[in-house]
C-alpha cells in the first residue's frame, strides 16, 4: 500500500460552502446571511466589538470590581542566588552583567536578589534589594551584599 491509496476517513474533508453565487448554487439571493441586520452586513459594519453581548451589558460591567491596583506600583526582576554560580568568583554582579548572562531580561527595571538556592563562590552583588535569606547566604559564601540606591525610572504602568 502507498500513502496515496490509503482512503480518508469518514468526515475528514467537508465540501467549502460557496456563497454569493446566485440561487443555483443553493446558497443563493441573500448568501447564507438571512434578511438585514448586523451581520448581514458587509465590511467593518458587520463586525461586532469584543465583549459585546447584543445589548445586554456585558459580563465586564456585570462583575463587581473589587482591589485597587496603584499606579507606582515598582516591577521587581527576581534572580534567585542559584543563578548566581554562573559568574567567577570574586565578581562583580550588577544589573548589566545579570542582562548579559539573560538572567534578567531588562537592565532598567530593579532588580531583587531572593534566597533560593545555594551560593557556592564569594561574590560582590549590586542589586535593587535583597530578601534577608539572601543576604544571609551570600555573606556567608563570603561575598557582599550591596544596595544600589539610584532612582529606576521605569514603573508599572510608565514606559
């Protein structure tokens, strides 16, 4: 048997519905689309907005709207101290250096060291902010653990 005589199962290919081809083609005068209304339409005039639900309101303004969500709101980037036994000892790690590795993916947004993991070499970590497990390893490796203090533009909703 060759892949061309093997037969097709049942339902797997459906005759294409041809509209607009005048009353022969049983598809015919209004093309599958019945009298007026909005989807009878043709163009942009016939396309329906997400969400909309025909005139109900929709499910967005059903829902009751709980929280509050600041708009200074700061995106830290995570690096845990495992990723960290990618560089030599004795380094320097900043933002910079954690981008060139692609351990972060933006240089600008802050970033905030996190305990999980172990720390096997002494380095010298600049970073936004440090969970305390994090300092507390990488001081024990014998590196350092510092803050760069300097504003970061870049915020939640800003960009």
């Amino acid at each position: 048997m060759k892949l061309n005589e093997i037969p097709r199962p049942k339902g797997a290919r459906r005759k294409i519905k041809i509209i607009g081809r005048g009353s022969g083609s049983g598809h015919g005068k209004t093309s599958t689309k019945g009298h007026k209304g909005l989807k009878a339409r043709s163009g942009a005039g016939g396309k329906l907005r997400i969400g909309f639900e025909g005139g109900q309101m929709p499910l967005v303004r059903r829902i009751p709207k709980r929280g509050f969500s600041g708009s200074d709101k700061v995106i830290n980037q995570i690096v845990n101290v495992e990723d960290l036994n990618e560089f030599k000892k004795d380094d320097i790690i900043d933002p910079l250096k954690l981008a060139d590795k692609r351990i972060i993916k933006n240089k600008r947004y802050p970033v905030k060291i996190l305990g999980n993991g172990e720390i096997k070499k002494s380095l010298t970590v600049r970073a936004h902010s440090f969970s305390k497990s994090a300092q507390d390893k990488i001081s024990k490796a014998g590196g350092k653990a510092e803050i760069i203090t300097e504003k970061v533009s870049l915020r939640a909703k800003s960009d």
